[in-house]
C-alpha cells in the first residue's frame, strides 16, 4: 500500500490520460499511438516515465472520468480507495451466492497477489469482477436481463468476459443475450461519441486482430500464456528472439489454436441445460471464466484478481462434497499462481517453461473444475441433443482455419527479415529512421523513456544523453544541423541540439528541415490537431511563420522539401486519414490513394513512398511524382511505416513491426527504384 499510495505506476495513467484528453474535448482518434500519447503526457505532467493504451479499450477508460478533474495521483489515491471499497459488495454476492463465510472469502481476497499488483497499479480489475460476480448474482435469482447487460458492459471494458455469451447461448437463455446484444450496442455508441469512431477504427481493425494472436504486447517476453510460450519455442526473431527452441513458424501455427482450443473446449461442451441447479451453474461460469483467462494472449499479474470467483464457488462445492485434500490443492494452486518468478535472460528452449508456473497451475486448477463438471451424475445427456457434435464441429473449423492463417502469417513476415537493419542498439519500439551520411538515427523507446539515438556499424550515441530528463520524440539532421522535439509541460518544444540557446519553438513537434536548409517546417497541435506550418529556420521571430494547411484538417505527419513542394497525411472530419499533395496555391487536394499515412518525398522530387492501410496492416507503395503511377513495394502481414529517402532517392529507410508485436518496430532497408 505505500508504494501504491505514493507513486503513479503503470497502468492508471494510461486509463486517467486518455479519460482526461477526451474530457478536455481533445482529438483522440491518435490515442493508440505510443509516441503521440507520450507527447500529451509531458505536456499534462504526468509524472510516469512512459505511458501507452493498447490494448485498452476506448470505454473501459470511462471509467476514470470523474476522476480526470484531479491531479493524477489524487485520482489514483481515489481509485484505490474505490477498489477496496468494491470488496464489500462483491463479498456479500459471494456470500449469497456460495453461502461460505465472510471470513473465507476475505482470506480468498487476502491471498490474492494479483489484488495486491492491482492497487499497486491502479489497475481495473476490482471493478470488472464485481460487474462479474453481480452478472453471475442476477443469473441465479431471474434477473436474465440485467445478467446479460451486466456481461456486455464487463466485455465493453475488457475482451474475455465475452465468453460468458457463450454459456447464454447454450442454455438458449435468448432474454440475457438480446439485452447484452443491447447493452453492447449502447456501450459502443456512447464510446464513439465521446472519442470519435477513428480511434475504434483503430482499435477493431489493428489493435484487436494483433491481440487475439498474442502479438498486442512483446510476445518473446516470458508470460503466462499459451502463444508467450510458443513465441520463445518457435519462432525467430533477430534482436528478441535469436535463439529458439526449435524455429518452426508451421509447429507455431498448429500447436497454438489447437492448445488453446484444447483448452476451452470442455468448458463449453460440458454445460448442461437440462440442470438449472445453483451449483451446476457456479461451477459452468468458473469454468468458462478461468479458461479465458488460460488461454488469454496477454495475461498480466493483475488479471488473476478475477480467479476470486472461481476460487470461491469451486470451494463451495469440495466443501459441500468434504473433498479437503482437493480443496487444499486449489487454494495452493490459487496462492501460488500469483506468486512472482524471475526469468534469468539466459533461459533457453524447453528451460523456459520452468520459469512459467502460473500456466500449468491454471490448467490444473481447470481440469479439477472440469473433473467436478463431469463427475456430476445428477444430469443424463438426452439423446437427441445434437447440440454437442454442433459446438465441436465449430472448433474444429476454427482449429484448422486459425493455422492456416497463423502459418501463411508467420511464414509471410519472415521474408522481412532480410531487408532488416543490425544495429548494435535497440529500443522497444525504432521509430522515423533516416540515414545521416554512414549513421543511422531514429527515436529509440526504453523503459527510460524516448531518446535520439545516432548508430555506426560499431558505435552507438545518444544526443542528448540518455539520462536527460526529457523524451526526444522526433527530430531532422540536415546541413550539419539536427533539430530535436522535446517532450515538456505545458508544450513541446524543437530545439537545435547544443544549440538551445540559439532558437526554441514552442508547441512544435516533427521538424523538417526543407532541401535547400533555408525553411524549418513543423506540426503545430491545438486539442491534439496538428496543423502544418512553416518559418525561417534561423530566426526565433515567430512573425514570419506561415501556416500551410488549414484548420480543418487534422495533420499526422508530413514531408516537407520546399514551401510549394510538400505533402502530408491528415483527416478531414470522420474520414480515415489520406495523404494530401501541395499546390501553388495551398489547396491541398488529396491523392487518389485511399487510407494512407506516412508519406516521404524523395530528394529529386522524383517519388513520393508511403503507407496504405490495407487488410488491416500498412504496407510501403511508391508513387511516381510525374505521372502518378503508384507501385506497391510490399504485400507482408505486418506494418511497414515511417520511411524516408537516402540520398540516391532510390533506397528506404521504414520501421518495420514483422515478426515483433504491434507498433513495437524495428528498422528496415530496401532498394525500391532500381
């Protein structure tokens, strides 16, 4: 509780900066983006080093809401008060529904590490298992509707309590399924009109897709998940994973939807309509619940504060049936899934698995629950109900159509390896790379923060120094000149490096320095819309700035060789962002290229690359700048973004996410124009 109480850890402010944005009627439809999100929170002062919302959902940070109108850590300091404020309620639902003791349910509470990484950082969890065990409370005494709202609200918040639709559907209870059909519907529509529907395009077409295959987060991290593991089995990676077990992308593809599979399965088959009774239906909801989270791609710590439920029904019956020695086994499985355990880096292969105990406890504290479902004599399956053979066909096609699509995947993004760049320094997440004579640069992101980092072949730089209290988050080097954005309150500011003294622009962020090293261009923000502008680059008189779009469009980035020879991707509205092309007379028309970002002009003028949006992921194109002929340079599964021109004008420098998780990109180099 002290370090709770005195520090902002991760995860709060990613719910309390995204909540505040949106109440400050700010644009949102960008909030998924590491760097962007980062900038608005040096400029809130928010005192966390780095922050990020995937794979949030949009309306599960409504919840903060009231909380934005304090400073962050009052609001974290509210937030656990409210968490541990919530255990009431949830225990005198346990209790009625279990009927055990007041004092075994608090000693399940008291015994939960993963409540306690809760509170620490002000996580959400307390919060969604009383939507949960009040779903379940409303179930056994009639109250269908309110059951099923009770779910979708849960699911809106967080993705795996979906599962409990499926135990709906199988007792054709069709009363809690139309009002949580409902329910989700109202949820969604009131999320897009507090964020907008850019950010949910977002979120369901890339964030949701790259979760759902375990590649949301750093997938070579060691977790306690199905696809964690077989990520560090099977599958290479050159700077995460070098050294798999066996590098097998087609083992990866069968074994990860069939396990999964393997997994869920019994608890969707063994429900049983036919048997209403209160226990049955304890025991089916503990079952669906603590498969999802077995299978969950992404597990942290935290989740597991949701094992109070199960925990707490499966007691119930092994003390109803005086099974003392199972139950023993349970509650030592239940302390002990929570229970840290450090990962040596030199943990190789099979050897990882030594260090992944929360997986196997939670199989094992599943196949118990499944072994109570199946010992249950009281319930005769009716011959005719074909319902069984139904569901399993079902799984079976998802089994074999899930590998199929992980090995086509897996094997596709590995043809990305070989344009990739070996640079002898790394971050998470190597972003706007651009070629600086024989260095490379790019923005670096670390647990430390967002840094310019400058790399040789043997030598590697940061400038300024790593330890500078500042996030450097994006930057140009031209002429012997490099321009740097730094990360402050209440405004980012670009700022020429050991130069500061010299010129400092306020509210800027993305300098671009134009060919001839006369005009500096930059992205000025107003309620997170970027406005593109132009001034001198060596005087510090803000009067000779000149605004280049207007302000109805909301600039993403840009590329900048001249005051009439510029480009840039905006959105106009609720329109998916497009890449818009100069004229004399700063019109901007858009480019007939549907959803793109990212565009980059060559030196020459000659090209024009960029990034279209396409089956959910962004791939390189070129377009000839004479004619207008556009070419696609890349058909990967995987984001390829952020790419700028070497000097030939024929070779790319992008940032590339194949092989790693969403966003979290490595740098790429290709030779597109022969």
């Amino acid at each position: 509780m002290p370090r709770a109480w005195s520090s902002l850890v991760t995860d709060f402010p990613n719910y309390y900066m995204s909540a505040r944005l949106a109440h400050e009627h700010y644009d949102t439809s960008r909030m998924y983006e590491w760097t962007w999100l980062q900038r608005e929170k040096d400029q809130h002062a928010v005192d966390v080093r780095v922050i990020g919302l995937a794979p949030i959902t949009p309306f599960s940070t409504l919840a903060i809401w009231p909380l934005t109108v304090f400073a962050p850590l009052t609001a974290k300091h509210i937030w656990i008060v409210l968490s541990l404020t919530l255990i009431v309620p949830i225990s005198w639902m346990l209790r009625s529904m279990t009927h055990l003791s007041y004092q075994r349910i608090a000693l399940a509470f008291s015994l939960s590490i993963p409540l306690y990484r809760n509170l620490e950082f002000g996580q959400f969890y307390v919060f969604l298992l009383l939507l949960i065990v009040a779903a379940a409370w409303a179930y056994l005494r009639g109250y269908r509707a309110l059951a099923g709202s009770l779910v979708a609200v849960a699911a809106a918040c967080k993705i795996f309590p979906a599962i409990l639709f499926v135990f709906f559907l199988q007792r054709r209870d069709w009363r809690a399924l139309i009002w949580g059909a409902i329910t989700g519907i109202a949820a969604a529509c009131i999320s897009i009109a507090v964020f907008g529907w850019n950010v949910h395009r977002t979120y369901l077409f890339e964030i949701l897709p790259w979760a759902l295959h375990g590649e949301a987060m750093p997938p070579y991290v060691p977790s306690a998940s199905i696809a964690g593991v077989l990520h560090r089995l099977f599958l290479f990676e050159p700077q995460w994973n070098p050294h798999p077990w066996h590098s097998s992308p087609l083992c990866y593809a069968l074994l990860q939807p069939a396990l999964q599979m393997l997994v869920l399965a019994p608890a969707i088959l063994l429900i049983r309509r036919s048997d209403s009774s209160q226990n049955r239906i304890l025991l089916e909801w503990s079952a669906l619940l603590t498969a999802s989270l077995t299978i969950s791609t992404i597990p942290a710590s935290y989740n597991f504060v949701i094992m109070v439920l199960p925990m707490c029904m499966t007691a119930m019956v092994l003390l109803r049936d005086r099974r003392y020695r199972w139950l023993a086994a349970l509650f030592s499985a239940y302390i002990c899934m929570g229970l840290p355990v450090p990962v040596p880096h030199s943990a190789l292969g099979l050897e990882i698995l030594l260090y992944e105990p929360r997986l196997p406890l939670m199989i094992c504290m599943l196949s118990g629950i499944y072994v109570l479902l199946w010992r249950d004599g009281s319930v005769r399956i009716h011959a005719r109900d074909r319902t069984r053979y139904v569901w399993a066909a079902i799984m079976a096609t998802s089994v074999i159509l899930s590998s199929r699509s992980a090995f086509l995947r897996e094997r596709a993004v590995r043809g990305e390896y070989m344009y990739r760049v070996p640079l002898p320094a790394q971050g998470f997440l190597n972003s706007n790379p651009q070629s600086s004579g024989t260095s490379i640069r790019f923005i670096a992101f670390t647990l430390s923060g967002y840094h310019l980092i400058t790399t040789n072949k043997n030598a590697v730089s940061n400038d300024p120094p790593e330890d500078s209290p500042n996030d450097e988050l994006s930057f140009a080097s031209s002429f012997g000149h490099v321009w740097v954005e730094q990360g402050l309150s209440p405004h980012s500011r670009i700022v020429e490096i050991g130069k500061h003294s010299r010129l400092a622009i306020s509210n800027a962020r993305e300098p671009m320095l134009s060919s001839d090293g006369q005009n500096l261009a930059f992205i000025h923000d107003n309620q997170g819309r970027g406005r593109l502008m132009m001034r001198t680059a060596f005087q510090s008189s803000v009067a000779n700035e000149v605004a280049l779009t207007p302000y109805s469009l909301n600039v993403y980035e840009a590329s900048f060789l001249a005051e009439r020879e510029y480009a840039f991707a905006a959105v106009n509205g609720m329109h998916y962002p497009q890449i818009f092309l100069t004229d004399a007379t700063h019109l901007n028309a858009p480019l007939a290229l549907g959803e793109s970002r990212y565009p980059a002009l060559s030196p020459d003028g000659r090209w024009m690359a960029y990034s279209h949006f396409e089956d959910g992921v962004w791939n390189l194109w070129i377009r000839d700048q004479q004619t207008g002929v556009t070419r696609r340079i890349a058909d990967e599964p995987c984001n390829q973004i952020q790419s700028s021109w070497e000097s030939d004008s024929k070779t790319l420098l992008y940032s590339t996410d194949c092989g790693r998780s969403l966003w979290f990109t490595a740098v790429s180099r290709r030779r597109v124009i022969p």
